[in-house]
C-alpha cells in the first residue's frame, strides 16, 4: 500500500538546518503566477489556488478521506514527489496550506495550490525540499468519502451523545474538566483508561493500576484531547484514524479505526 495515504509530506520530513538568508516568497509566488498564466484567488492565510476543474457534490468534512493523484514541484519546476495511481489521503494529517486547499475540492475537481513556507515547511528543509521554499500541488480528486464520519456520527447518535469537534476531527465529552492547570505536549501523565472500537469491543485499558505516559509519545488524539483536561478531569473521546493509528493500524488494531477512549487524568 503506497506510504503517501499517511500524509503526502511525511515522506519528506528529513529536516535539516535553517536558512537565514531567504528569498522574499511573495516575489516568488509573483513570478510563478505570472510565468505560468495563472489566474488565482487567495485566502486570509495566504494560500493561492487556481481550479481547473470545479468538480460537483458536497465539500469534504474534516473526516473526509480523498482519493487523489498529485504532482508536488517547486517554483523551478523541480518535482518532489508525484503519483498517478490514485491514494488515499486524510485531510488533517497535511501540511496546513494542503489541508486548507483539501477542503475547497469536490469530487472531480482539479487544482493548483501554491503554498508560501507559512503553509508548508517554513525554515526547515525536507528532503529534496529547501528551506522557506514555495511549494507547488497540483491536484485532481477522484472520489470523497465520509465513511469515517459517517461512522462516528452513527455511534453519537446510537448513544444520544452531546459531543463538541475540535479543528482535527476530535470528538469529545468532559465529564468533569478538573482543574485550571492544564497538561502539555512536555508533561507526564498519569491516567485511568479504557480504549474500545464503535462496536464496544474493548481493546486497551489501564487495569486496577492507573498508567504513566510521556504525552509527547502518545497518539494525536490524546495530545490533543488531554490538555482539555486539568487534574481530576475526565471526559470522552471520540478518535477518528488519522489521530490514532491511521490506515495502518496497529497489532489489535486495524487501519482506518475509530477509537473510544474513556480517560481520567488523575496528575501531571
């Protein structure tokens, strides 16, 4: 199964040193446009984007899975990375000027994203890559598919839940938001918990003993999730794969599962 369903970019993220001397990226994207013809619309964050083909149906969700093929080139012409045999990709788990451009694509829809470093590495190499380099995606979308929000809303509703999403998909419940002090990505944790699938299959828990973690080491989810909480919290939450063990999976675990996870922070 081809590597780029885990995230486009993540098989370039060999980062090296920062560059202090760079070129000013809105005269490279200036010339890019003028060079290639384009027409562009720009956003607030600064994406650029031309459409070639509009597509038709809805817009994907923040659950959405896109079939895609892809040419990503810099502004020289220079191609880090293609595929002409469609794959799968989440939205969330992209540099953030490929998800913004995920989200205003249709089913058939094509485009050209130009991605200034804000929206894409900044002033980190990767790989073939360059420090502060625009990035080019020229993208066509073969098929969307909400099977992984379809099944998290099928379970909020088969257990007359209340949730709030976050900006990454997550869903969640807090019981009980514990104190003002909240963990971070640098805390150690220790929790009560118990991981189950949509069909109450229980797959992990921390037993009669609670559990100590390093937050940094655990899955998205639950970096996400548990600085929700402070001490004494505990809540639910709703996690769709890509911030949990995406299509892979793990040993018990199969690719593209929705996990439960009931969590009670008891110290940090």
């Amino acid at each position: 199964m081809n590597k780029l369903m885990i995230g486009l970019l993540t098989l370039v993220l060999l980062f090296g040193c920062k560059d202090d001397e760079a070129p000013d990226p809105d005269l490279q994207i200036a010339d890019y446009i003028a060079s290639e013809g384009l027409n562009v619309t720009t956003t607030a964050s600064g994406l650029r984007y031309e459409f070639q083909e509009e597509g038709t149906g809805d817009l994907p969700v923040t659950n959405s899975i896109l079939s895609i093929t892809f040419t990503g080139k810099l502004t020289d012409g220079t191609i880090f990375t293609a595929g002409t045999t469609p794959v799968e990709v989440y939205i969330t788990n992209q540099i953030e000027g490929l998800a913004e451009g995920f989200r205003l694509m249709r089913n058939g829809s094509k485009a050209t994203f130009i991605i200034p470093p804000d929206l894409g590495f900044g002033d980190l190499t990767a790989g073939e890559i360059p420090a502060n380099s625009v990035i080019i995606y020229e993208i066509e979308v073969h098929g969307i598919s909400n099977r992984i929000q379809d099944e998290i809303d099928q379970y909020i509703e088969d257990n007359n839940l209340t949730v709030t999403e976050t900006a990454e998909g997550l869903f969640y419940i807090l019981n009980e938001t514990g104190d003002d002090q909240r963990p971070n990505i640098n805390s150690s944790i220790e929790i009560n918990y118990e991981g189950r699938f949509v069909d109450g299959d229980v797959f992990d828990q921390s037993g009669d003993m609670p559990r100590t973690f390093p937050l940094s080491g655990l899955i998205r989810g639950w970096q996400i999730g548990i600085p929700l909480m402070g001490r004494g919290g505990d809540g639910l939450f709703i996690i769709p794969p890509q911030l949990g063990y995406g299509q892979d999976g793990r040993t018990g675990i199969p690719g593209n599962a929705v996990l439960i996870f009931d969590i009670e922070l008891l110290d940090f």
